[in-house]
C-alpha cells in the first residue's frame, strides 16, 4: 500500500509498516462558545487505533520561526515562574500564561487568562505556545493553541497518554503545526535564545549543534565541549516521551542547513536507534555527525528475554548472550556516522572530523 504523507498515519514497529488512513480534522473559528468552563475544546471523541507500538513517530511542519512572543499554558504553579525569567533574560518575549481558574495575585508580572483566545485578543500575534499542562490536559491546551491559530507548540509535560499523542499529530499533520515533545526540555542557542526548561548556563557559543530525546546528557556532553573551549551552536531537547511529535530528520536537516553549525552530535540509546535518520545522514547531510549511543557499559553476560523465549529453547541448553550494543554500532558506522563511547571523547572527534572535512 503506498504511503501518503499528508493522508497517512505511519506507525513503525521496528521492522513492520502499518499504515493508518487519515483524514483532515476541520477546526472551527474559536470563539468563546466553543469552549466549557474548564478549558476544554468540545465534542471531541477519543481517537482509537489498534496496535499502537511502543514508540512512534511522525513528520509535521519545521518551519520554526523564534521572532514571535510566546505563551505558556497550564502553569498554574508559582515554581514555574522561574523559567519565565530565564527566557526574558535571553530575549524571549513572554506576554501571556493562561491557567483556567487562576487567581491572579499582585505579585503576578505577566498577565494571566483563562482561555488563549483572550491571551490573544489582549496581546496580539502569538507565535509559539509552552505547554506545562498536567498530562491528561495537554491535548486539550495544545487543540485549543491550534484553533486559536498558534504553529510552534513546546510540550514540556511528560508521560501524556500515547492515544492523546496521536489525535495531537493528526491535527498537527492536517493544520501544518510544529511541536517538539512530549518531555521536551526545549531548545537553546547560546547567548542568544533559551525557549523552554534548559539552562542556559551550560551552554557556550561554538559551532556544535546537539540533538538529544533528554536533558541531562545534553548537560553532559556540553560541558565537555566547553572544556575543550569548542561550545554549540544549538541545543535540542526532542522529548523523553515513547511516542513524540518531531522526528530526528526533521532536526538534522534543519542543523545540516545552518551556517553556524559544523558538525552534529546525536545523543541516542542503543535500544532506540532511528534508523530513518541514520539513512538519512548516509544519504544527505553534508557536515560529520558524532553519535554518542548509551548503553556501552550494559553487561553482556546476562541475558534479557522474555520467558516463552527462554521456555521455547532446551531448558538444558544455555542461551548465548549477545551484546546488542555492538550490533548497534556496526549498523551506525555503516552508515557513515563516528561513534563515541563516552561524552569525553565527543570533542577530540569532532576536531579529528572538522580537520578531515577541510582537507
């Protein structure tokens, strides 16, 4: 069956395509009828999709554009005012949270409404939305975003549920809507631009852009660049979330294409690897990529196995352990990429790539 990009749901299971025909969702105009009193947009059924793998993925619109204010939604909690500052101290034009129910207080510095209609209609154009939602609530403020006419969504919160994550794609597809996460951390540019949870303080300018599903790593492996006095030119946090809205192409066509960055990290788990992206960086991308995989120091001699497969082999016959983490980075270095085993030695192969590219 052939695959459509803008009609199909393509769910990945590793070695098996299913592919799950779409149809574009038509969103109202908002107006204040469309919603009930506790922010919800209405009439919507879940979305039911059988077989739904472990981790999935889909294409949606990257054309992410930083010079429009943005707002965050669900951040009811004082604790997240901290973040705001963080952003305006880098340039990022915070004007709205919006929190139904909310009390404002006067110690509040930016303005809070109940619904993103009237965020808007108080502040103007808004260009991206933060999302810091309980989980069963992100659908709803990331639909309501949309029909309100927002295109960049950052999804912080974590562990949304899998059949939300899904209805929140189609719509994306449909309505030409980028989002990063769920679980992302958000994305930095040194000394220029912090949008989202990242601290910024980690990070130097330099010409290394980083791509990573977490944020702890990405700490790590920016550190040891600025150690070795080299810095980055982005930071990426994709989303720690199973099933996530951006993919890995998406993110290394955008770096292969900036002139500030000349070389890419991936930040990948051996048990994770997209292999869609590793094709990709064989086939397309121009600048060397490091790919630091997690798991070299996984112990090889204990076997991980389901129990009907050990009970389908002789109970007298001991099973082999094999270690997956070689297997893993055979395949990556077949496809062009230089593999490191530890943050540290990130920096050393970045220099040995970037001389080897200018010779």
């Amino acid at each position: 069956m052939p695959y459509h990009p803008k009609q199909d749901l393509r769910i990945d299971f590793g070695t098996t395509i299913f592919l799950v025909p779409m149809k574009p969702l038509a969103l109202s105009p908002v107006t204040k009828a469309n919603y009930p009193k506790n922010n919800c947009l209405t009439n919507r059924k879940p979305t039911r999709i059988s077989g739904i793998a472990s981790q999935l993925t889909i294409s949606n619109s990257m054309n992410w554009n930083f010079q429009y204010p943005i707002i965050l939604q669900g951040t009811a909690k004082p604790t997240w005012l901290q973040y705001i500052s963080q952003m305006e101290a880098y340039g990022v034009d915070v004007v709205a949270r919006v929190s139904g129910g909310y009390q404002v207080t006067k110690k509040e510095k930016t303005p809070i409404f109940n619904l993103v209609e009237d965020a808007i209609q108080a502040v103007g154009e808004i260009g991206t939305s933060m999302i810091f939602a309980p989980p069963d609530q992100v659908l709803d403020a990331s639909l309501e975003a949309i029909a309100s006419g927002i295109k960049q969504l950052i999804i912080i919160t974590p562990h949304v549920p899998p059949l939300d994550t899904v209805e929140l794609l189609k719509v994306a597809q449909a309505h030409n809507i980028a989002i990063l996460g769920p679980g992302s951390s958000g994305i930095t540019i040194p000394e220029k631009y912090c949008l989202g949870t990242l601290q910024p303080q980690y990070f130097r300018p330099g010409n290394v852009g980083i791509i990573s599903y977490g944020k702890a790593l990405l700490y790590e492996v920016a550190w040891a660049l600025n150690e070795a006095k080299m810095g980055q030119s982005w930071g990426i946090s994709l989303g720690q979330d199973k099933i996530i809205c951006s993919h890995l192409v998406q993110w290394l066509k955008i770096l292969d294409e900036d002139d500030s960055t000349e070389a890419i990290v991936l930040i990948q788990s051996a048990q994770d690897i997209d292999y869609d992206a590793l094709e990709f960086l064989s086939e397309f991308t121009t600048k060397p990529v490091i790919c630091y995989v997690i798991g070299s120091q996984t112990p090889t001699d204990k076997v991980f196995r389901q129990g009907i497969d050990i009970l389908n082999n002789h109970l007298s016959n001991s099973i082999p352990a094999t270690n997956s983490y070689r297997k893993t980075i055979t395949t990556i270095k077949k496809f062009g990429a230089i593999v490191a085993n530890k943050p540290s030695e990130i920096p050393q192969l970045v220099n040995q790539a970037l001389n080897i590219a200018s010779d």
